[in-house]
C-alpha cells in the first residue's frame, strides 16, 4: 500500500518537472557581483531548469537537515533507552545463571543429604 501510494504521488511529480524543464529551456544568467553589470566576476549561464532543479535540491537538503537537528533530542532519548534496557537485559541474565547456579547448588545439597544422586541440568520443578 506504501508502495502504491508513493507511485501515485511521485509520478505526477515527476511529470510536472519533465513540463517545467521542458517549458524553460531557455538560457538565463544568474550574476553574483552587484557591484558591476557590465562584467560581473561571478555569473553562470545556465537553462532556467537547472535553476529551478538547484532551488529544489537545496530545498530539500535545507529541509532534511533541520527536520534532523529538530529530531536529535529524540535520537538521544532512544539511545539512552537502549543503553538502559541492555543494562536490564544483562542483570537478569546475570540474576537467572545465579538463580540457577543455587537451585543447582540446593538440589545437590539436599541429594547428598538424603543420598539420592543429584539432578542432572540444574532442572529447578525436579529438585524442588
């Protein structure tokens, strides 16, 4: 369904850029020198679509880089978050080997206790 619609968006975009490129073909001159008309130091000459496409691109790299310097506070947070929860992940698993190691440790014990052997696999539901 993603897929459809970005179709259905980016085709009738792309048409509309094909026109425009196609409607200005023409060569205009962009000069950077105010200060002198006659010879400017700094001019290009270019069809008035590339100016366009140039105004586009920019646009859109302007765009792309506010919307990811608005975002880095969220980037931060999920970062954190991760850092967190590996944090949490790790020390139950630390918490469940130990757990384990113990009712290993227990069911051994009590086996020897009464002289039956112990468990094998450190299987808890057995030695309880």
């Amino acid at each position: 369904m993603k897929r459809i619609l970005s179709i259905v968006l980016a085709v009738p975009v792309g048409i509309a850029l094909i026109v425009a490129s196609v409607a200005n073909r023409q060569t205009v001159t962009l000069r950077l020198d105010p200060f002198n008309e006659a010879d400017p130091a700094l001019s290009l000459d270019l069809p008035f679509f590339a100016f366009l496409f140039a105004a586009l691109l920019v646009g859109m790299i302007v765009g792309a880089v506010a919307v990811w310097l608005g975002q880095g506070k969220h980037r931060r947070s999920a970062k954190r978050e991760r850092g967190e929860a590996r944090k949490w992940r790790d020390e139950a698993e630390q918490s469940r080997k130990r757990a384990d190691e113990l009712a290993a440790t227990l069911a051994a014990s009590q086996s020897s206790a009464v002289g039956i052997p112990a468990p094998e696999g450190g299987d808890r539901e057995k030695a309880a």
